[in-house]
C-alpha cells in the first residue's frame, strides 16, 4: 500500500461538468436512456403515421401534423426529463450511494447541476428523433425550419423547468417512488388545462389560465407559429410564462439542492 | 503531539431526539481508533458528523487542524466507508473508483493511475473491468475501502466495514485496516459491533452508548476499569477436583467454588465482590502450593465484552 502525502491537484474540471459526464455515461451507456429513446421514437412513429394518413384523407392539414407531432415530442420529451430527474437525489438516497457523494469536495449545488444536466440530454436526444419526422411531415410547406426552432426553444424552456421541478422534488421526497408518483402527478397538473374544452379556453380567464400554465403558453406558441404562420416575434408574449418558470425553477432547484440535500430518515 | 481529530463536546439533535451528547475525545495520527457501542449508540452519527455530512448541534471539532466551519477542507483530508454504502451495480470498479478520484480533483490520467493501483492494493485487479453488480459482498466492501482511499486521506472512517462477510472477508478486510494505518500512516476510526475485531487492530477503543461517551482508553485500560473480574474458570486434573475445590474454598477473597459445566474437572470460582482483582493470584499461588495440576484457566469479565457489556447496560 503506497503511502503518499495527502497533497492533491487542484480541480481542473469543474465538479458539476464530471458529476454531469458519469451521469451521462450512466444514464446512456447504461442502457436506460437508449431504451427510453427507443420507446420515444415508436411512439413518435405511431403519431407521425396516424398524422400523416390523416393528412392524406385530408382530415389534418399538413402543418397541423406537423404542430402535433411536435407538441407530442415536445410534451413526452419534457415526460422523459421530468422522470429522470425525479429519480436524481431520491435514487441515489434510496440505493445508498448518496452519502459517499457527499462527502467528496464536490459541493451540493454542483452535484445538482451536474444530474440536471444528464437529465435535460434525454429532451436533447427526444428532439434529435423528432427531427427527421418533422421534415418528412413538413416538407414541401417550408414549415421545417420554423418547426424545429421553435421545437427546440420552447422544448428547452419547458425541459428545463419540468427538470428542475423533478429535482426539487426529489430532494424532499421520502422515497423515489414519492418522487416519482408526485412529479408524475404535478406534471398531469400542469397538463390539464390542455384538455379544457375550446370554449373554456376563450374570454380574458381562458386565456390567463393558457397564459400562465408555462406548458400550455408554449403549446399556443408554436400553434400560432406553425399552423397560423405568424412571425416569431408576434406572440413573443406567451413566451413569457415558460421563460419565468424555466428560470425560476432552475433557481429554486440550484437553492434546494444546494441547501438541502439530505440523506433521509435517520441520516438528518 | 496535535490530535488529528479533535472534538469538544460535540452534540447532534434531531428536533427532541438527542442523538449525541457532548463527545469530547482525541486520535492521534496512526492511531487505529475503535468506535463501539450498541444499535443506537450514535456511532454513524458521530462518523457522519466528523465527515461533515451532518452539522453538530452543539460543540465543535477539528480534522487535520481545519475547524468543522470549513467542511470542504474537511473533506479533502477524510475518506470515508458509510455503513451498507450502496455501489452503482452498471459501473466496473475500475471507473468506479476513476469517478471518485476525479471528483477529488484528479486529472483523468492521474484519476486511472490511481484507480488502477487502489484496485491492485485491495486485491481487485483481475475484476477491474467487471460490473459490481458481479462482485461479492466481500469485494463490494474492499472496493469500498479503495474508494476511502482514492484522495490519500490522513483520517479513514470506517462504518460497520466487515457488516455481514463471512470469517474470510472479515479477515481480509481487517487486514486492509493495518496496512492503512501501517503503510499510508493515515489514522482510522473503526465503528464496528465485532469486538473481537476491536481487540485484534483498534489501538484505542471509545465506548458509545445512548449518544454519550461511556469509555475511552486502550482496549486492556477499559477492560480492566469496567470489568473487574467476578469469577474464574478453570480446569484441574479429574484426581484432584475435590482438593483444588477445598483449597480455593480456603483461599482469601474466594467466595464460592462450584463445579462447572462440560469437561471432568472443570469449576468455577466466585470472586468476592469486594477482594482484590488480583485476588485469584492468591487462589492459584495455593493450588500450585497443593500440588493440584491446573490445566486450564480464565478470568471472567476481564475482556472487551465484558466491559462493553457493563458499560452500556448500567447506563
């Protein structure tokens, strides 16, 4: 056993970067998110199909389908997100690999940023499968450039808020499966203006309740972009609900991580 | 000398729930310090809080010098083994450890070079490239103490390291314990609840009950302070049972002689409560004067577990 003076090298690499690098080996090395993928990009076949036939029977208007295969990609991949960071600080408690990440010199809130950010590449990835659907459903209407960027702007917002929702969540849970049934379960909350009945979403309340709901502002933004052709900055405003919940929640995750990390019942 | 752990009336609560109490104590470097006590006792919470994990409620304490207000610093000089620590089962051991060196601020080079060594000095060379899922318990437990290893700590704790291995790991992993001690010349705090294994490498030994300091000292002082001897076995020539019985009957400080259970010739001899330890050094000088052959001999309640089991049952 080579003894050694306890002298060590300066982090070169900041720890929420190898924190964020093994989680990504982990979540898709490990198999988890290719499998997750994998099971996005059926689904989105299946849509994609159904829109399409659908189109052919004149029943959807072309950029209609493409609207819903996006909204359809952007809502599962914001699902896949919300679900692995649910299992971020919860998981590791549950499995006993917390403590001995706490007591490195990594501090807490890096170790936060670090899961965030393998947790956001599940939406990165979902949006890389949505790609080629997109086109192929949008060709021909010069929709496919409009579709992807605003795919990957509100996508991201929309990613980023639920990820650090599931992250706050986590923290507190008792349990992973508390965390995972109560993110499942706020995610369903913030879904469920969608399926208001149209004349429940008109008059200064219906549009507040889209408004606010960062999910369904975003969803109105790229309706209103793709299938009513507005310029981008036109209804720039229903930007402002996801670009507030992005920022806030991923404040309030970096505060909570930072601040209350804890190893449950029985280890504070 | 300076302590290289130093704690002064260290408290933890949990809202009313007091789960340590005013822990003062020292451990110099190299010391090989066993933590003991029974379910409860606050050990996990006292190595969590000397690891930082926790916050003290109460008092203060220092490693390596750094005041327990820089729990970074703290950090950087502590490795650590948590009590049934969990391994990521998809992982090797290989870029288990690479992980945790890099987190402690290797370079990725320096982090293979070390993982690789520490995978050498534990005896896991040949699984490196295996998943820990594959490993043993035995294995998952040296990978552990690899894992303590990887920033060259100058203070080890080791929760409850041998929870649960078979007489064979248990030697292996006590085994690593003085090579840490002897070779990387790092101090270890061993909580543990196999005494034996206490008497075997803890150089000193703090007994832990209800979150308070019950004892502290080598394992032969808290021996002796706690567990005066009550009585004594021993075995004599079946010839001479009847005589070595009136003998020690007669012996000074000697209260009662049965015969004991199992071999032809064994007894037993109540010590008087209040006679001196050293009482039954009486009773054999006048076994040997009788010409009664002793074959076997031992004091009771002059071990470790005695003690421990005095100490933490009067509280």
């Amino acid at each position: 056993m080579a003894s050694a003076a306890p002298t060590m090298p300066q982090r070169r690499t900041p720890g929420w970067a190898i924190v964020g690098r093994q989680e990504l080996r982990d979540l898709w090395l490990g198999g988890r998110g290719l499998l997750l993928g994998l099971a996005f990009s059926v689904l989105l076949s299946t849509i994609a199909y159904l829109t399409a036939t659908n189109q052919a029977l004149n029943f959807l208007e072309q950029r209609e389908s493409v609207n819903l295969t996006l909204q359809v990609a952007i809502a599962v991949g914001s699902l896949l997100v919300l679900l692995a960071a649910a299992d971020a600080v919860s998981g590791e408690r549950e499995r006993n690999t917390l403590e001995t990440l706490l007591v490195t010199p990594v501090s807490r809130l890096h170790l936060t940023g670090g899961k965030l950010l393998a947790a956001l590449s599940l939406w990165l990835a979902a949006f890389v499968i949505t790609i080629p659907y997109v086109w192929f459903l949008g060709r021909g209407v010069g929709v496919v450039r409009d579709a992807l960027a605003t795919g990957i702007v509100v996508g991201t917002l929309l990613a980023v808020f639920l990820a650090s929702l599931g992250i706050i969540v986590s923290v507190f849970a008792s349990s992973n499966r508390v965390s995972l049934a109560l993110s499942l379960f706020l995610l369903l909350a913030v879904f469920a203006p969608t399926q208001l009945p149209g004349s429940a979403q008109k008059g200064w309340a219906g549009e507040l309740l889209l408004r606010v709901n960062p999910l369904t502002a975003g969803e109105h933004y790229v309706g209103k972009i793709l299938v009513s052709g507005h310029a981008w900055s036109e209804d720039a405003s229903w930007l402002i609900s996801p670009i507030a919940a992005a920022a806030v929640f991923s404040v309030a995750a970096a505060i909570v991580g930072a601040r209350f990390i804890h190893l449950g019942r029985g280890g504070s | 000398m300076t302590p290289v752990v130093e704690t002064h009336g260290v408290g933890k609560q949990y809202g009313s729930l007091v789960a340590l109490e005013n822990l003062a104590f020292s451990v110099q470097a190299g010391e090989v310090l066993g933590v003991l006590g029974p379910n409860g006792a606050g050990k996990t919470t006292a190595i969590r809080v000397l690891t930082t994990i926790l916050a003290p409620s109460s008092g203060s304490f220092s490693v390596g010098g750094i005041p327990h207000t820089r729990p970074a610093k703290i950090r950087r000089l502590v490795g650590v083994l948590p009590e049934s620590a969990g391994y990521p089962e998809r992982q090797t051991g290989e870029e288990y450890l690479r992980y945790f060196a890099r987190l402690f601020g290797q370079s990725r080079a320096s982090a293979q070079e070390v993982a690789r060594a520490l995978l050498a000095e534990v005896g896991l060379s040949d699984r490196r490239h295996s998943l820990i899922a594959t490993y043993s318990r035995g294995m998952r437990q040296r990978l552990g103490i690899a894992r303590a290893l990887v920033n060259e700590p100058r203070v080890v704790f080791l929760d409850e390291p041998t929870l649960g291995l078979d007489p064979a790991g248990q030697r292996q992993v006590l085994s690593l314990v003085r090579r840490i001690t002897a070779e990387r010349g790092a101090t270890v705090l061993l909580s543990t609840h196999l005494l034996a294994e206490v008497e075997e490498v803890c150089s000193r030994v703090l007994i832990l009950n209800r979150g308070r300091l019950a004892a502290e000292g080598t394992v032969s002082e808290i021996a002796r302070r706690a567990a005066a001897p009550r009585s004594a076995r021993l075995r004599v020539a079946a010839e001479h049972v009847e005589r070595a019985r009136k003998t020690l009957t007669a012996s000074a400080g000697i209260e009662q002689v049965e015969p004991g259970d199992g071999h032809l010739g064994s007894l037993i001899a109540m010590l008087d409560g209040s006679a001196s330890p050293t009482a039954m050094n009486d009773g054999l000088r006048a076994l040997a004067d009788a010409d009664v052959q002793v074959l076997a001999f031992e004091l009771e309640g002059a071990r470790l577990s005695d003690a421990f089991l005095a100490m933490t049952e009067e509280a």
